[in-house]
C-alpha cells in the first residue's frame, strides 16, 4: 500500500514546511496513529504530489516538511461533468464515491420530474456537505490529484444550457436506439495518452493553455457533461426539450441499467475513449 494521501488548502504549505490542523491532524493522529519520522502525500490541487515527512505530532496539530514534489499523471486529459438526477439514499452517494474513482471532474445534482428523492433546503445542504466529503475520502483512496467538486442543485433546464455552453453534452435515455454514445464518442474524441498540463509547465515560447480555476480546478481541458436520469428515467418530454437544447441523446446499449449504474458506464465509455482508462 502506498502513502496515505490527503486534500490540503493551498496555504498550508509554505516553504517546505506543511502546518496541518483540523480533519487531517486528527486522522494523522488519531486514526492512523502516525509518528514523526512518518511520510504522508499532500495535495494543494496544483496537479502535482507533495511527499512529506511528519516532524511534529501533537494536540495542537501536525507539522512536516516537504522531501519531494512531482508531477501527479491521475487526472484525465478531460473534464467530465456527470449531471445526475437525484438517487435515493445510497444511490446517490454510490455514483459519487465511484465517480470520483473513475475519474469524474464534478458532480452536479438534477432535479428532474421523475425524482424521488426531493430533499428540503436544509436537508439538501447536509447532504451536500456529505456528498462533498465522500467525495474527498474517495478521491484521497484512489489517487486523485485535483479534488471532484459537487456542484448546488440545478433544475433539468439548467443542467442542459450548462452542459450545452460547456462542450460536448449526452444524455443517456434508454428509449433512444438509433444512436449508441460510442459512435458519437468515436465521432467526437480524439485519444490522448499525454496527461493534461499542469500549473508550472510551458515556457514564453509555448505557455501552458491552462488557467487555475478556484482551489485548483483547471479549465480549457475538453470538456464532456453526462446527463442521467433518476430511478424512473427521463421523460419523453425532458428528452425532446434536451435535445433542443442542444444536448445529444444517447443509448448506453439494448440493456436497461440501473440509474446509480448509468452514469459510471457512460463515464468510463467516455475516457476509455480518451485513452485515460489505460488504453
């Protein structure tokens, strides 16, 4: 097993010497019942790995030095958006968790009309802040160098105009048949085994294309959003107004899945096509 990995602010590193205070201290020191002399992974979301030697374990908090920077080839050279209706209960954090190990760049909650799960306002924000931090403990499990946000609700018309102003849009609707997300992928793809740039890389004469977005999301990576439906599916007319949004819809193949089941399919269709699912 290799180093334990954990998502920091930026800041907390400064000169070589890392001051670690909150959730992290207490799982360095608490649950894992780590030492000085113990090394640690330490992520700023920069894209790249800092391995760290702990020098101080304490109530107050946990100190260490940085010993080795390098660059992290986790994140997939495309930004995948994964619009989901809400799932019931576990469901939902099923996809996030799983999501998050495949390589989903953010998560973005749907409303739609066949939704069972219809949380209150203040029901939502827990569970926002829940899903968050499954998504972070999955992201640390699984190696990932920039941290899977999820997003505030949207409405089904609002996921589409996003999805649409983003890039590449798909939704996968099980009454489509004529058209499979592998043609359009094929049609719209093009593999790359070179990972994406990251914040440092490039010179004057060919600079990096990439810009910091936030707490270290980069944009201007191609970007494909993933529309899937709740338990019940999307409706015929939530299809026919997707499409005229711009979203294109798609068959996922002449199996019905699951909704919680869906959306990792059509995420790993979508980087295997991109050469990020070691192809």
């Amino acid at each position: 097993m290799g180093e334990r990995s954990f998502f920091v602010d930026p800041g907390t590193v400064r000169e070589g010497r890392a001051e670690l205070a909150g959730a992290v201290a207490h799982q360095i020191r608490n649950v894992l019942r780590l030492r000085p002399g113990d090394t640690v992974e330490l992520l700023d979301g920069s894209g790249f790995v800092l391995l760290a030697r702990l020098v101080a374990v304490s109530k107050e908090g946990v100190a260490a030095e940085v010993v080795e920077r390098r660059r992290s080839n986790s994140e997939p050279g495309v930004e995948l958006v994964l619009y989901q209706a809400l799932l019931k209960g576990q469901k939902m954090e099923l996809v996030l968790q799983k999501g998050t190990e495949i390589g989903v760049s953010r998560f973005v909650p749907v409303l739609s009309e066949r939704c069972i799960s219809r949380p209150a306002a203040a029901d939502l924000e827990r569970r926002l802040e829940r899903w968050q931090a499954i998504v972070r403990e999955a992201a640390e499990q699984s190696g990932r160098a920039v941290l899977p946000r999820v997003a505030a609700l949207e409405s089904l018309e609002e996921a589409c105009r996003s999805a649409v102003a983003g890039g590449l849009a798909l939704m996968a609707w099980e009454e489509e048949h004529a058209l499979g997300i592998g043609r359009v992928l094929r049609e719209s793809l093009t593999p790359s085994p070179v990972p994406f740039p990251i914040q440092g890389e490039g010179s004057e004469d060919s600079p990096s294309p990439l810009v910091r977005e936030g707490a270290g999301v980069w944009a201007q990576r191609p970007r494909v959003s993933l529309l899937v439906g709740p338990e019940g599916g999307f409706s015929t007319r939530e299809a026919q107004a997707a499409g005229e949004a711009g979203v294109r819809i798609v068959s996922l193949g002449p199996r019905i899945l699951r909704a919680e089941t869906a959306g990792l399919v059509a995420a790993t269709l979508v980087l295997c096509a991109t050469g990020d699912m070691g192809g």
